[in-house]
C-alpha cells in the first residue's frame, strides 16, 4: 500500500504529535508499505515565524522525504485582517488557524501536489491538530479521493478543537486515531464524531526504550536526580518545577535536576528564572538541548523519577519512555495524564499548578525508594502490555483493515 504521511515537523526536530506520525509511518514502512514523508522544512514550531530558523538537516534521510519552506511574516498581516471579519465567521476562524502555520510556500507546495498526484497514495495520516498541516491533508484526501487518518493529538484547553475549519476536517476524516478514553469521548459528545471512526490506540514507545539492558550514566555528581523531558514551552510549566526544586533542595541539598529539551520562545524566560536562583542551587540543574534517543535513555536510567508539570497534554509519551525505564512518574492531574497514570498506577498525579502539591508528590518518592521502584515497575508492565509500536500499529491496522 501507498501511503502519504504529513506532519508539521517530523524528526530530528522534537514534537510529541509529529513523532507519532513518524513513527506510525515507519512501523508500516518496515512491513513493506511505500511511505512518502512530507513536512515543513523547520525544526520548531517557533520556526513558522521566524524567517532565521536552522532549517532541518535532511543529510541522513531518505529521498522520498519532502520538507516544504514556509512563510514567515504573514501571522500579522492575517492578525490584522481578522479585525474586520466576524468573529462567528468561517474565515475569521480559519485565519485564525492559519496565523499559527505552518503556511508552505505556494511554488514548492504545487510543485508536490503534483508529485503526490503521482504517487498516488492508497492513504494518508496526518497529525498533530491544530496545525494547519491537517488543511493540507484534507486538501489530498478531496484531490485524491483516498482515506484519511487523523491524529489528532487533541489538547483540551486549545480553543482551536472548536472551530469550525477543524472541527470539519475532524467530521470528514475516515478514521481518528485518538490517545486516550478522555479524547474518544470528548469528540464522540461535544463534536460528533461518529464511534464507528475512533480508533483508539494510544501512543507508541520505540524499541530501544524496552531493551532490559541499563545503559552506562552519563557523568553527573548525583544522588537523587528529578528529570523532566520535553519542549522548553509555557504551557510545560518548566519553571514551576524549577521553583518547587529550589524549595525542596533547601532543606535536602542532595537532590539534582536534570531538564532535558527543546529551546523555544519561552526558554529566556526559563533562563532568567534559573539565573535568579543561588549559586548553589544553579550547579545542581543541568539543562540538555536536542539530544538523541541513546543520550535520552542513558539520563532516565540514572534518574530516580520523572516529573511532567504540564497544563496541556494529549498523552505525554515522555511518561511512556520514562516507564519503559521503569521510572516512577510525577505529573499533572489533567484529564490525560491522570488517566493514563491511574491505569498504569505508575505515578502520582498532583494539583495543576499548584506548587505545594508538587513538592509534596516529590519528596514523597525522594523519601520512599521502595514506592518510586514499584511505580516504576508498574509503569514498565503497562507499557510493555499496551504501548508498544507493534501493538499500536495492530489496533490501528485491524481497524483500516491494512496489513500491519
């Protein structure tokens, strides 16, 4: 089967919905499935509006892939024009959705559409919403009359999920591959998704992160060592873990840090929060940026737990990888999170924003080593039985009735 798989970015570049797609894609392309790759050319969303971005390096991929250059200054003329259009209105709300990119520039994308023509895919899979790149997929899925797959990679508290351009693609897909129950559900009630087109499979974990080998530490002067892994964004609430540290390490200084990611628009923010704290205190908090997979497994063995402070998440699969470690879970009792974490019992969950219950959450895995490992045990049971790449692929290939 042919398959045209389209996300906003895809690996290197670091983004939990895009790497689903990758990954779901390269699963099929293992079995023999044709796959072409198609993306923007960026490495970040901050990237779609700014116009001195590193653009992704394509040095070790394969020809079939396609990364598109985008337009930069257009979310403020489109900002501007959106001033005089009804907020109820169709356009108002697609401009809306257009101003976050990325919007690929008009030449090269005729250019693909041609070479998609071509190539004639049996089905697409897109993802993560709410990008514009799902426009882009329902444009192939009317142009090609194929089916449409759609991760969505839904965020509650993104405004986006109720307008009308979206919620249409949404409405018009084939199949919707959701995360969680919590997901399945909401589009089922609020959006009118039909059940018969949910397709609930969760997320995946690559293989690497499974293997029972502990790999060698990296070279940190730890004892007990917190670790958070993700983008550098607000919404990941980085520096509210950053203070609960600060606090905890007051009374137990023989606790570390480590904040691994990606940098974005918020990171100075970070950064001058960092720059406040004690000197003392600032030599206990590495920060990592834009490692690999074998680095990233090398830090969550040497860690004691991980924490996910995050105010919106679809599913969190740095919580997966942690768990395929075996590493208990701190993170936020927003509706996905605290689903997946109650049915793996792999964590504690603690109050959205509320630093108290943070602090209180970590000090009670730092002071109990024999709960932090039955967690983390938990946790790797749950992901070995449910989230693997394989077993992932199967629920949704049984469902399209596509060879796995």
């Amino acid at each position: 089967m042919k398959i045209l798989a389209i996300s906003h970015i895809f690996p290197p570049a670091i983004d939990g919905g895009s790497k689903v797609v990758y990954q779901l894609s390269h699963q099929l392309e293992t079995h023999g499935h044709q796959i072409i790759y198609l993306s923007s050319d960026c490495t970040s969303t901050d990237d779609f509006v700014n116009s001195k971005y590193q653009k992704i390096s394509t040095i070790y991929h394969q020809k079939s892939n396609i990364y598109l250059p985008v337009y930069h200054h257009l979310r403020r003329p489109l900002k501007f024009i959106n001033i005089f259009i009804p907020n109820n209105f169709y356009l108002h709300q697609l401009l809306q959705i257009l101003q976050k990119g990325p919007i690929l520039k008009i030449i090269p994308f005729i250019k693909t559409t041609i070479k998609i023509i071509k190539f004639k895919p049996d089905l697409i899979i897109a993802g993560p919403l709410p990008t514009t790149i799902i426009l882009y997929a329902n444009f192939f899925k009317k142009i090609l009359s194929t089916k449409l797959l759609i991760n969505s990679s839904f965020h509650q508290s993104d405004p986006d999920f109720s307008r009308l351009p979206l919620v249409k693609t949404l409405q018009s897909a084939d199949y919707l591959w959701t995360l969680t129950q919590y997901e399945s559900d909401f589009f089922i009630k609020n959006l009118k998704i039909k059940p018969s087109k949910i397709i609930l499979a969760g997320n995946g974990v690559e293989s690497d992160f499974l293997k029972t080998k502990k790999s060698k530490t990296i070279n940190y002067d730890l004892s007990s060592t917190i670790l958070f892994v993700g983008s550098l964004a607000a919404h990941k609430r980085v520096d509210l873990l950053i203070k609960a540290f600060s606090t905890i390490y007051d009374s137990q200084s023989n606790i570390s840090l480590i904040i691994v990611g990606q940098k974005t628009l918020f990171y100075p923010e970070i950064h001058k929060l960092y720059l406040l704290l004690p000197k003392s205190i600032r030599k206990k908090i590495h920060f990592k940026f834009n490692i690999n997979n074998k680095d990233l497994i090398k830090i969550i063995d040497q860690c004691q737990f991980l924490v996910l402070p995050s105010i919106q998440e679809s599913f969190g699969l740095v919580l997966v990888e942690a768990w395929a470690r075996s590493k208990a879970i701190i993170t936020s009792n927003i509706p996905p999170l605290k689903e997946i974490v109650t049915s793996s019992n792999g964590g504690l969950v603690f109050k959205i924003d509320n630093i108290n219950d943070l602090q209180q959450k970590i000090q009670k895995l730092i002071s109990n080593p024999k709960l932090c490992r039955q967690l983390g045990q938990n946790g790797h049971l749950y992901v070995k039985n449910n989230y693997t790449w394989n077993k992932v692929s199967q629920k949704i290939c049984q469902k399209i009735l596509l060879s796995p």
